[in-house]
C-alpha cells in the first residue's frame, strides 16, 4: 500500500469519526502538513507533520499523526520525529498509522495511552481525544459493564454447573455453553442482513419458562427453526440439541445470562472475555484439544496478506472461525473506504469470499461466530481436511496448522509426499488449494518442527525450487501459552505463478507485544510485529534491520537437511559477547565411584537437586539401578537436559561433593576464568534473551531438543567480573535466606 492510499484511509476514517477535515471549511479540524496559523508555521522552520488535529474550537493542537512513509524509516524513528513536531507546537498526543493499525502515545512521556484501563487502537471521536489529561482515561461509567471479568466470573459459574450436571467432556461443556450464549447473543442482535428472527424464537419468548418444559422448547422448537432459518448446510447444524438433563443447572445458566445486556457492552471487552474464558478452559482442563491462535497474531497474518474483494481465502483448520472473521472485517473496512459497499458487493463478501474446514465441533463455533460478525458463515463445513483435499481453487489461504498430529495411510494418500505426518499433509493440502492466479498468497503458522524435520526435506526442497517460499517469520517460544511453549514460526508463500525471487527472507520476532509469561499481559509501545508490517513492503529493496535476514535459495538448498533454521546460516557474533564454547568445555566422565544420582529440574532454584529428595520414593523408578554409566557432575559444572533446555532443564551442582546425572545430559566445566559458573548458570535460567536463543536453537521431529554442540555456540554478553560477582552473591544471599524460613516452616511445632 503506498504512502497516500494510507493517507486517504487515514482521512476516511478521520470523516467517519466526526472530524472535519475539508480545506475549504472554516471549521476544520485537520489540517494536513501545514499547520492553521503562520507562527505555528514559523515554529516549524519548514517542518512537515502528516497530519495535525486541532481541538473542537480549533485554537491548539491537540494530536500529530505521522502515516507510513514512501521509504522504509524504522517506527521508532516516526515516533521520535513526532515527538519533535508534538513539542514544537505544545501537542498533548502522538498517533502512529500504517493503514490498518493504530499507535498513540503521550507526547510528553512517550507513554501508550490507555481507555479504562484498555490500551487505545483505534480512533477515537475528537471529543473522546480531547478529554485525555494524561496517558490514562476513565469512561467505564458509560457502559454496563466494564471489565470482562464480570462476563468471566458468569462463564466460569457457567462452566460449573455444567460439569456438575455430568458433561465432562470440555468440549461438550464449550458447545454447551456456547448454544446458549449465542442464543442470547442473536436475539439481542436479531438483524442479519436478510433474515428476521420470529418473536417466538427470540430470548424474552422462552427465558421465564422453567425445568423440562425450558430444555424442550428449546431442543424442540428454538434449534430445529434457527437451523433453517441459517441454511444449515452440508453435514453440519448450527444448533444442535442442548445434552443438559439437569433442568435446575439449565435454569441457572439461562438466569445468569438474562442478567446481561451484551449489545451494551463494548465489542472488544465482549471479545476479549469470551477468549479469555476459551483459554483459561482449555489450559485448565487440558481436554479441547485446540490451541486458540492469538488474535493479534491473526490481525498480523490479515496485516500482512491484505486481502481483497473478490479475492477468495481459506483456512482448512478453521477452528472458531477467528482468522476468517478477521478477514472479513478487513475487506469489509476496505469496500466501505472505497465506497462500494452495498447489497451486491456484501451478498459476494458474505457467500463467495470465505471458506473454511474443521474437523470437530468447534466448527459450529465458527458458524455462529461468523453470523454475529455480519456472516460469512454458509461456506464452512464440518469435515477432516486431510481427506478432502481441493486443488487450485483459492487466491489466500491463511491458517494455524494442527501441530504435530499423527496422520495415516489413507490421509497420506491424497498428496504428493505421502508422509503419515499431519504437519506434512497440512502444507501439501495448502500448497495444492492455492490457484494459478499469480497473486495467489498464504501465510501459515507451524510447528518449529516444520523447519527442520528431516521426514520433511524434500517438501522443503519443493518450496525453494518453486519460488513459493517468499520468508519464514519466526515468533517468539512462549507465543501460545498457555496452550504451549512450543517455539512456532511463519511461512509466508506465494502461489505456484508467483514470480521467483532470488532471496528468502527471514524475520526473528523477539517481542511480539505481550510479556512471554503464562499470562501473557500486553505491553505498549512499538513492537517487532508493528515494524515488520512497517517493513514489508520495502523487502525488495534488502533493507537493513536488525531482525531482518536474507538467505538465497541455492544457499538453503545446498544444506543437507535442507533446514529452514536460521541460525545454520545466519549466526554472527555480536559485539560485546563471547560464545559458551569460549568459555565452557565439555566433560564426559562415567560414574564408576557411584556418586549420589541428581535430578535436573526448573522447579528448584539451582536446577539440580538430589534425586531422592526431590522424588522422594518415587525417584527409584525413574534412575537406573546400575549407575556406573552416568555422567558425573563435579562442583560448579553446569549440565542440562536436551529435551527440555527450551523450557529452562538446567541444574549446576553448587555442592561440595561430584553427582550424578543420566549420561543423556551433558556436562560442562567453566575453562575461561573470567566467567563464574553460576553467572553462566543465571544467564541460562533467567536472560529473556538467551531464553530466546536457546528456544530458536532446539530443533526436533517429536519433541525440540538442544544439541551440546549448538549449546556451545550460544552468545552471552561479556560482564566484568565484579559485577558477576555481585550478581552471583545476591543469588546465593536470597536463597540462603529461602533455605532458613523453608526449614522453619517444616519445623513448626502445633502443641
């Protein structure tokens, strides 16, 4: 998209929203590089802000837009000559725009702003922005309710009673739950384009009705018209009979959600609670089976395909539905802006533009899903994509993979490699979907398992030599907690016409927006996803960023393994760091003296408890009753365990006397004293960024192991050692102190 097709979404949306901004009002309120008054433009010297937006009587500046620039210029850079525009003219607010993301900051500060707690994205009313006194503003008094935990708290009740009425499965209680809160959704919306919804199929008919007579109405009546009236298709009802046989539990959950008014509440919270209570019920559970992608992973994956009217997308794995609703929310947005939108162009967004397949329940999910965001929803099926593949019929495919799921020989079959691997058969079935168009574009997101299993390499192999493979973006490990820490990256493709390019691209995202904690909290500011959509497209030109690689295809080609890990190709040294095999060697010496077995643990501070103390009677089944082939650990080396080194399984012995550890862990001495062992150690368990490097080196078919060899060619920065010592002593005087109270509460004595 190029600089004034952004400046004009930009406008059109600043005329949605109320402000004025033609040149020929007297009131207007933008004023587009050349500020209202001449001293303004003194101030300046020649100075040009994209956009400058007045207060309501146009007397100040209130906020400096800066839009996506015609050459790459980093966004921090954009921000930063802001400021300097905002400071000149004494304007309170920044706003960052690249067509289809907003970034506002507090000028002063540099601080994100934030609505209720709620960090702003989109573009408020003049009137809203003008009220912003600091970075933080308090309207909640203007909805019913303000925080989504008053919608969680009534979906965990929910959740409850129907455990309690006997449906065990989660997703049966999900499908359950769901059936409810859309009909109380729907009949509160009761506007879909054509369809009108009887007054004895909405909410008010039936609520106040109780105990048998409630369920019946419901199964009987309410699903079986909705059913028709949506054009159920294909093997798939929308509405299927609620299972619940517990009438009172029923009556609960149905008096709960009468208590709320969810058209009142604002869209985001309303979706943000609703996500919010799908993960919390499958990471407690652990029995959906899914993993629900991000949605702002999914606004990314939108952000960087872009796709258009007439243009028809994909997504095999549809799972909720989440990726297609995003897209049809972007082109939706895109046909109003060009003002095309009417009842011929949303017939075709809602019939001919998204398609989607999932194999469980959830796609009935999908389905209501996509009917509350204005629909869409007639072309999904509930059906195992593997077994019905589809050949050169789709512009996008945009999806989440299943990670890692077993495959078998009749699945196999359909593709070219016949690879009884889910992974493999998810990329064949999207490569073969993709048309001839030559704009035909996917991005998929994979397991990292994907880049470097050798079952694999002769797909691999296929990507390169047809030019499809355009760059692999790489997300951070912790991305999809708390489903799992499992490192994932992005394929970006191009079709089977797509013109060949001589360079794959290759981005490292180390900061996706969101701490990497398991309760994922978002964090303000630029973030690398906003540059990479910054950068895109600019790619052609090999700019220079510092997440940014470029690899040729005869160079990924000629590896071996054909491997798409980055590091084998791309691994310098950066100033000021020194690699552990600089500063490590390893040791391999058999137990044959019979020390005391170690476990290695993240669970325990220094990594490497006593066996038996940390198992207890249980350790005896988990060592071996001959020892004599372990590796021995002698005081202050560090060993780790392989298949676990990219979720922290590091343990040093800091006791006096040599352990033990299976002879699958290796083990390390320091050689290099200018390094303390337990700095390394430290570094290891609790540096983000050697976190980071450590999850981007483990690599694997089943599970992402870390090499003793690519363990030693991990940088850490250079510290004098005073300040290792320093660190070392505050690690040693905390945990002395955790030790002493630890045993004092073991030792409380109740007469």
């Amino acid at each position: 998209m190029i600089e004034r097709e952004i400046e004009n979404l930009l406008e059109s949306d600043l005329r949605n929203k109320g402000y004025i901004i033609d040149v020929n009002n007297k009131n207007r309120q933008v004023y587009r590089q050349t500020p209202k008054t001449e001293n303004e433009i003194k101030l300046l010297n020649g100075k040009k802000p994209d956009f400058i937006i007045y207060d309501n009587e146009r007397t100040y500046p209130i906020a400096i837009i800066e839009t996506k620039k015609s050459n790459y210029i980093k966004l921090e850079n954009a921000l930063n000559q802001a400021i300097e525009y905002a400071k000149i003219l004494n304007a309170k607010i920044i706003i960052l725009y690249n067509g289809s993301k907003y970034i506002f900051y507090w000028a002063a500060t540099k601080e994100s702003l934030f609505i209720d707690n709620k960090e702003l994205d989109y573009l408020p009313t003049i009137e809203i922005l003008q009220k912003f006194n600091t970075n933080r503003l308090f309207i909640s008094n203007q909805i019913q309710i303000n925080d989504k935990n008053d919608l969680i708290n009534i979906f965990k009740e929910s959740n409850n009673k129907l455990r309690e009425a006997g449906i065990t499965i989660g997703l049966g209680r999900f499908t359950e739950f769901s059936n409810l809160l859309f009909l109380k959704l729907i009949s509160e919306k009761n506007s879909f384009g054509d369809i009108k919804i009887p007054k004895h199929l909405l909410w008010e008919s039936y609520k106040d009705k109780d105990g048998i007579e409630l369920l019946i109405y419901i199964n009987k009546i309410i699903m079986p018209e909705l059913n028709i009236l949506f054009n159920s298709t294909q093997n798939i009802d929308l509405f299927s009979e609620l299972k619940i046989q517990d009438y009172s539990k029923l009556k609960y959950i149905v008096n709960k959600l009468d208590q709320l008014n969810l058209s009142s509440i604002n869209t985001d919270i309303k979706g943000d609670a609703f996500e919010y209570f799908i993960e919390k019920y499958n990471s407690n559970n652990n029995d959906l089976g899914e993993y629900f992608t991000p949605r702002h992973i999914v606004k990314f994956l939108i952000d960087i395909i872009k796709p258009n009217y007439r243009e028809k997308i994909y997504d095999p794995f549809c799972g909720t539905g989440g990726i297609l609703i995003s897209a049809f929310e972007y082109i939706l947005k895109d046909i109003k802006y060009k003002g095309i939108l009417n009842d011929d162009t949303l017939k075709v967004l809602r019939k001919e533009t998204l398609f989607g397949s999932e194999i469980s329940d959830t796609a009935k999910i999908a389905k209501m899903n996509m009917i509350l965001t204005g629909d869409g929803h007639s072309n999904v099926k509930k059906q195992d994509s593997f077994l019905n593949p589809i050949e050169n019929e789709y512009d996008i495919v945009i999806t989440n993979i299943p990670f890692n799921l077993s495959a078998n020989k009749e699945q196999a079959e359909n593709y070219k490699y016949k690879i009884e691997k889910g992974n493999a058969i998810a990329i064949q079935h999207i490569i073969k979907s993709l048309n001839n168009n030559i704009n035909a574009r996917a991005a998929i997101i994979v397991p990292e398992s994907v880049l470097s299993d050798t079952n694999l390499k002769d797909l691999r192999l296929d990507l390169l030599k047809s030019g499809m493979l355009k760059g692999i973006i790489s997300l951070p490990s912790k991305t999809f907690l708390p489903y799992t820490e499992a490192k994932t990256s992005i394929l970006i493709l191009g079709g089977k016409n797509t013109p060949k390019k001589e360079n794959v691209f290759f981005y490292k995202v180390k900061n996706d927006g969101f701490t990497l904690t398991t309760r994922r909290r978002k964090q303000s500011g630029i973030n690398d996803l906003d540059e990479f959509i910054n950068i895109y497209s600019y790619l052609d030109n090999n700019v220079e960023n510092e997440n940014l690689f470029f690899v040729s295809r005869d160079e990924l080609s000629g590896d071996n393994n054909v491997s798409f890990l980055l590091f084998k190709y791309r691994d310098y040294l950066k100033e000021n760091n020194v690699r552990l095999g600089d500063i490590l060697n390893r040791v391999r010496i058999h137990n044959t003296n019979m020390y005391e077995t170690a476990s290695i643990t993240k669970q325990e501070f220094w990594g490497m408890p006593i066996g038996n103390d940390f198992w207890g009677e249980n350790f005896i089944s988990v060592t071996s009753a001959d020892t004599s082939n372990y590796n021995v650990v002698n005081p202050k080396c560090i060993s780790f365990n392989p298949a676990r080194a990219n979720i922290g399984s590091f343990g040093i012995n800091i006791g006096n006397k040599p352990l033990s550890v299976t002879n699958a862990y290796p083990v390390f001495e320091i050689k290099n004293k200018k390094f303390l062992p337990e700095y390394i150690y430290l570094l290891l368990r609790k540096n983000n960024d050697i976190l980071e490097e450590i999850a981007n080196r483990c690599y694997g078919t089943v599970r992402q192991s870390l090499s003793p060899e690519d363990f030693l060619k991990i940088q850490i920065p250079i510290v004098p050692i005073e300040i290792q010592q320093s660190i070392v002593k505050q690690a040693y005087d905390i945990y002395n102190k955790f030790i002493k109270y630890k045993e004092k509460l073991e030792n409380i004595n109740i007469e």
